[in-house]
C-alpha cells in the first residue's frame, strides 16, 4: 500500500515540522509516493530555499503517474 502525500502536508512539514513524526514513521517505511503535480507545486519553493538535497530526495520517492480521462 502506498500513501500519496498531499502537497499541503509536505508544506506544514517542512515549514512547522506538525505530525512530522506520523509523516517520518511513514517516509521510513517506505509506504509514501508522489505524483508530478506535488512535485511541480514543491520544487519552485524548495529551490527559493535553496533545499536541493530535499529536492533530490522527493525525486527519489516512488512517483504514481497522472492519467487524464475523458475528450481531448
């Protein structure tokens, strides 16, 4: 089972570090993934703050593929 962690929490976490412990415990056992959408909202404020390694490490996070349904 993964957990898609929503931008908003990876946010409260890096800025306030709230139930960081719960989102720790989850990133340790591997049970977390990420989709681009997150990333794209991420990366931007991470590289104003200059936080590449945290970057580095949301790329590395298992990543889920967006798929878009319906007419084009």
């Amino acid at each position: 089972m993964n957990i898609l962690v929503d931008s908003s929490i990876w946010i409260d976490y890096f800025r306030s570090g709230i139930n960081s412990g719960k989102l720790d415990r989850y990133i340790d056992q591997n049970l977390i993934c990420i989709n681009d959408l997150i990333l794209a909202e991420l990366v931007p404020f991470l590289k104003v703050k200059k936080q590449f390694r945290v970057i580095q490490l949301l790329y590395n996070i298992t990543r889920i593929h967006l798929i878009l349904i319906g007419r084009i």
